[in-house]
C-alpha cells in the first residue's frame, strides 16, 4: 500500500491513574482554559462522556473514565 492511500491517525492517549476531565484536559490541551478544555474533550469522547459514572461513593468515585478507556485529544478530521 502506498504511504499516500494511508489515513491520519487521530492522537488519542489512555488516561493514568485517577485520571479526570480536567486533569486531562490540564495535561494534554495547556493553551486552553480548563472549561474549554474539558468541553472539548468531551465532545470528542462520547463514548466515555456518556457512560454512567456510577455512585459518587463508589471505587471510581462519580468518574466515567476507565485506565481503559482510548481517550482522543484531538477532534476527528474533515472527511476526504
């Protein structure tokens, strides 16, 4: 396969332990404010955005995002 038929890859991380929104955002978005930033990350996270966090009192305490989760810091390109 020629390099030109190959597509981007979108820059994704896997969160560390104890990971939030905003630790994450902190990290991988520093030009952004936090709010901006969480928000982004969001958006482009909606398959962890929109899971069930659980009770607050829980093992994860509220948080959806799993060491396991792919997390994308970036938003998803323009179609060809």
């Amino acid at each position: 396969m020629a390099a030109a038929n190959l597509s981007r890859v979108r820059k994704s991380i896997l969160p560390q332990a104890g990971d939030t929104w905003a630790s994450i955002a902190k990290r991988e978005l520093p030009k952004l404010d936090e709010a901006a930033g969480i928000a982004s990350l969001q958006s482009w996270n909606l398959h962890v955005f929109m899971r069930s966090a659980g009770p607050s009192g829980g093992p994860r305490g509220g948080n959806p995002i799993l060491p396991s989760d792919v997390i994308f810091v970036e938003p998803p390109g323009a179609r060809a």
